[in-house]
C-alpha cells in the first residue's frame, strides 16, 4: 500500500493535492481509530478522485488510485477478520474463549468447593462421632488425629483460596488412598490441567502458533477451544504471511526500477536475478519484443551458464513463447517436454519439474516475456507475484522503449536542424557574395560612366577648339 501511494505522489502527472491528502487523512484516522466509517469517507473519496481524474483522461494515475484503493480494502478485510475491537472477529473469539475458560474455571473452583467443603462436613461429623464413641477410652487418639485431618482440610483450603484469588499454589503432598487423598490427587490433576491450558494460551498469545497441547489432555473441553484457536491464528497468520512476503517483493523491485537508467540487458539481468532469488526458483530467460526486426529477443538470463543463449532471437509465431504473447495469458507447465530446457550446476544438469511463462502485459500492449524453471512447484501466491511483477516490469520496459524513441526522434531533429542551419548559413554567404559582386559591378559601371562622361566632356571640348579655329581660319581667308 505504501508503495502505491508513493507512486501517486511521484507521479509527474497533475492531480488534486488535496484530495490525496483527504484519502491520506481517511486513512489515518481508520488505522488510529478502527471505525468502518473511515473506509466509506476513503472510497467515496477516491470514486470522486478518479472521476475528476477520468475527467482529465488520466489513465495511468487512475490505475495507480485503483490499487492503492484496492490494497487498502485488503488491509481493512485483513483488519476486520482479526477484529476492529475485543468483540469482533478473532480477536472477538479469543476473549470470548477466554471468557469461558473463566467461566469452565469458576465452575470447577465451585464445584472443587462444594466437594471439599462436603468432604469437611462428613469428616466433621466422622470426628465427632469417633470423639463421642471414644472419648473415654481415647481422648488422646481422638485429639491426634483431629489435629490432621484439620491440617489436611486447612491445607485443602488454603489451596483452593489461592488459586480462587489468581494464582497457582504448589500441587498437594499425597500421603494416602483413602478420601482425603483421593480429594488431593484430583485437586492436584485439576490444577496441572489449569497450568496446562495458560501455559498454552500465553504460547498462543506470545506468537508461538506451533505449540503442542499435552496429549493427556487433549480431549477437554477448555484443550478444544484452545487448540481451535490456535488453528484460526495460524491461517490469519499465514495469510498475513503471504501479504508481508508480496509486499517486501514489490519493494524491492520498486526499489531497483526507480530511477534506474542501466541499459535494458544489463537491468534484466538484475530484474531475473531479483525475481528468481524472492520465488526460490532456478532459472529464468527475459525476452522482448523487437518491433525493427519483428522477432523475439532474449535479452538477459539468470543461470543459463555463460549467457550462451543471451541475444538468442525467436519468430514471433513460434513456439511457447509465442503463443503466450498472443493469448496475453500465463502459461504454467507441469509436465516439462523432453530436452525443452536443462538447469545446469557443478554436478550436472536436469530438466526442471515446472516452467512459468508470463507476458509482459501493459496497457494492453504486450512488450515481452518471462520464463522461469525451477525444481520446484510454484505456489499460487509465487505465480501472482510473478503476474503482479510482470505488468510492472512491462510497464518499465514500455517507459524506456518509449525514452529511447524519443531520444531518438530528438537526436534525428537535431540533426535537420544543424543541417537547415549549415543550409541557411550557406545560403547567407552566397547572398552576401552575391551582393559584394553586384556592389563591385555597380562600382565599376559608376566608374565607367564617369569615364564616358569624361571622354564626352573632353569630346566637346575638342569639338568646340575645332570649330573655333575653323571659324578662325574662315574669317582670315
């Protein structure tokens, strides 16, 4: 639950921060005061967080807000089956056993009173009669043996007020068959049995949910409850188990995703190595789908022996691989075909007992595949960790591909670009050769004309000296 709030609140998307934090406070307040209302105020909440957020067509926190509201509710159930207060659930159970382990004790107390207080009555009247019958001819005989039996009744009683006032008294010294010490071997028996059945349930209540209940006491009433008791803590402990067990695996894998930029192969690596070590298997093989070549590549292996399969690609149509991509479900098998895979050690290789193979499934969109072997039969819970890790790791894998498309995209961009710019600068130094030319040929042709003009000028002034000597030579003549 942690770890899906935490990716909300990371998010780089836009949302309410005010609302978060109502479900944070709705939150809070359930846990510090286990009142079934707070649930409600959560999930009328979240409903209309993630309408305001359908609103803004915002999938990916929509999903995130449905598994934080999904393992919230979990948490609750969890809560409500152990008990939101000492009457409910097993909680409730249990003081309500202990309730009637008072109760089966009081009534023992009372009818182990009634007894011995029946047993001082006749041994009263024994006494008495013996006194009358003897008195003249054994006082002395009758006053002994008085003095013990009171001792004995004395000691009966101070027995049966300590354990009436909470506590265990030494078992009784028998020194007899008869009555008396018939009434102390039962005593003696009824104590150890109330012994027993404390010393088991503060077992039970310091977590010790293995414990043995003696044999010779097996069949009780008060043996019963308590062993039935024991049965339901250790499923809720179990259960508890497995969502602490799940919980620590999705940590970790979040832990080695966040932020992560390692190339693809070696992170897939480390992702198998993550995986196989949490579900105690042997082996696993991470392929992805590539879109350039159309085929399955095997990116990364875990105990594959040297890595000589890694880099190995797959048609798309064929084989087990394949045919999970293209049902987008998970393939458990159990009986494995021979030669299909070896999981190889120092002392040799064998064939696996089972092989999980699950698509890397997100959005829909599927963008690879797990297979993992192990000598071991996956357990239910081990095969949805896997499901659960798989959607994540492919929403990962989605991420980057996607990173690296763009990166790419910007690389090809940038790359137009430098050459629009070395275009345009060209461009600039044609434009500005071009000018300096026409510059230069305007230059000249001003030259020329001044030339023209000048021979024009110098043209008419010859003309004008010609004339004038002519008319000169004329008017001589």
């Amino acid at each position: 639950m942690r770890s899906a709030i935490h990716k909300i609140e990371t998010s780089n998307q836009k949302y309410d921060r005010v609302a978060m934090l109502t479900l944070r406070r709705h939150e809070k307040d359930f846990f510090l005061r286990k009142d079934l209302k707070y649930q409600n105020e959560f999930n009328s909440s979240i409903a209309a967080f993630a309408d305001e957020l359908a609103k803004q067509k915002n999938a990916e926190l929509i999903t995130l807000l449905g598994n934080y509201q999904t393992e919230f509710n979990q948490v609750v159930e969890i809560e409500k089956e152990i008990g939101l207060t000492d009457k409910d659930g097993k909680k409730g159970l249990l003081f309500a056993k202990l309730h009637e382990v008072r109760l089966a004790i009081d009534a023992i107390q009372k009818q182990v009173y009634e007894i011995t207080s029946e047993k001082i009555a006749y041994a009263r009247i024994w006494l008495v009669s013996i006194f009358v019958i003897q008195f003249m001819i054994a006082l002395i005989l009758a006053i002994t043996y008085s003095n013990a039996l009171t001792t004995v009744i004395k000691e009966i009683r101070t027995t049966m007020t300590q354990l009436a006032a909470g506590t265990f008294p030494p078992a009784l010294t028998v020194k007899s068959q008869e009555e008396i010490g018939q009434t102390k071997i039962a005593i003696n028996h009824f104590l150890e049995r109330i012994q027993i059945a404390t010393s088991f349930a503060e077992k039970l209540g310091s977590g010790e949910l293995k414990a043995t209940y003696d044999a010779r006491f097996g069949s009780d009433v008060l043996a019963k409850a308590l062993v039935n008791m024991q049965l339901k803590l250790s499923e809720a402990e179990a259960i508890q188990s497995k969502i602490n067990w799940t919980n620590e695996g999705t940590a970790r894998f979040n832990e080695l995703l966040k932020d992560n930029t390692e190339d693809l192969g070696q992170l897939g690596d480390r992702i198998l190595k993550t995986l196989v070590t949490h579900i105690q298997a042997n082996q696993a093989a991470l392929y992805v789908i590539n879109d350039e070549e159309q085929c399955f590549e095997r990116i990364s292996t875990y105990a594959y022996g040297k890595k000589r399969f890694e880099g190995m690609k797959m048609n798309l149509s064929d084989g087990l691989i394949a045919q999970c991509a293209k049902e987008r479900e998970t393939i458990f098998l159990k009986e494995i075909p021979k030669d299909y895979v070896k999981i190889t050690s120092g002392l040799g290789e064998a064939t696996p007992r089972n092989i999980l193979i699950v698509p890397l499934k997100h959005r829909n969109e599927i963008s690879g595949v797990i297979e993992i072997a192990s000598f071991q039969f996956f357990k239910e819970e081990q095969i949805a960790f896997v499901e659960k890790m798989a959607e994540t790791i492919a929403a990962f894998i989605s991420n980057q591909q996607s990173s690296l498309k763009t990166k790419k995209l910007l690389t090809e961009s940038k790359a137009k670009a430098e050459h629009l710019s070395m275009q345009e600068e060209e461009l600039r130094q044609s434009t500005e050769e071009l000018q300096a030319t026409q510059e230069e040929m305007n230059r000249q042709r001003a030259e020329l004309e001044a030339e023209i003009k000048d021979l024009k000028r110098k043209l008419n002034v010859n003309s004008d000296n010609a004339v004038a000597k002519l008319d000169v030579f004329d008017h001589r003549n």
